[in-house]
C-alpha cells in the first residue's frame, strides 16, 4: 500500500451547522486526512474508520433548510433578542414572513446594516427546502 494511495474512510460526527449526527464518506490517504477532509466540509468529528465500501464519490454533506440557515444566523438571533415578536415569523416562514422580513427598515429598533443582512441571507438562500 502506497501512502500516495487513496482509500475510502467513514467519518462520524456532527453537521456544524446544525448539529445533527451525521456519517460521511471521504477519499484520503489515511484517518487524520479523512478527519481534516470531513470537518473541511463542515463535519465535528467525533471518530473514524474504513469505509466498509469503497468509493470514488466526495462526501457532501446534507443541505441544510432555511430553517436551519436562519437559526444558526447571529444576526437573526440578535435581532430576535431585541424583538422577540418577530419570531413567529422567522418560525412560519410562508412567503409573506419572507416578504416582510426582507423590509425591516421599517420597525425603529433594526438598523440598516442589520436589515440590509437578513433580506441578503433570505435572498441567497431562497432556493432552500422551508422546512
């Protein structure tokens, strides 16, 4: 076996953006380079090992909903630390909630830069499951 030599690994751990258990399948030459490799993609490691197959496919991990990209925003939580009322609508997220969080210039206690940040985030990620 050379050490140039790639080999299928199994990596356990935890998505970092959400936190949910998660095993993913990484392409590297040895456990440390499938670690690296894993959390490169977003994955706490928590242990690893061989891949009772081998495969030539990367390891993606799963696409988080819109739901799991709002909560785990600091600026979102910020702003519902402020304004706890809104939180019904970052929770619903209809197409209604999108709207009118996209314009929160409106209400005195969000600022620009804020506002300008949550209709960004909810723009980028539109295309995302609502979940």
């Amino acid at each position: 076996m050379s050490s140039l030599q790639l080999h299928s690994y199994q990596v356990k751990g935890a998505l970092a953006a959400n936190g949910k258990d998660v095993v993913v399948t990484v392409m590297a030459r040895n456990e440390g380079d499938a670690c690296r490799k894993a959390n490169q993609q977003g994955v706490y490691v928590s242990g690893t090992g061989p891949s009772p197959v081998e495969s030539n496919t990367p390891a993606t991990p799963p696409t988080p909903t819109l739901r799991e990209v709002v909560d785990g925003d600091t600026v979102v939580r910020g702003v519902l630390k402020r304004l706890p009322q809104l939180g019904v609508r970052f929770v619903r997220l209809n197409d209604e909630d999108v709207t009118y969080l996209s314009h929160l210039t409106a209400h005195e206690r969000v600022g620009h830069r804020d506002a300008a940040h949550i209709t960004r985030l909810l723009r980028e990620n539109q295309q995302l499951e609502r979940t």
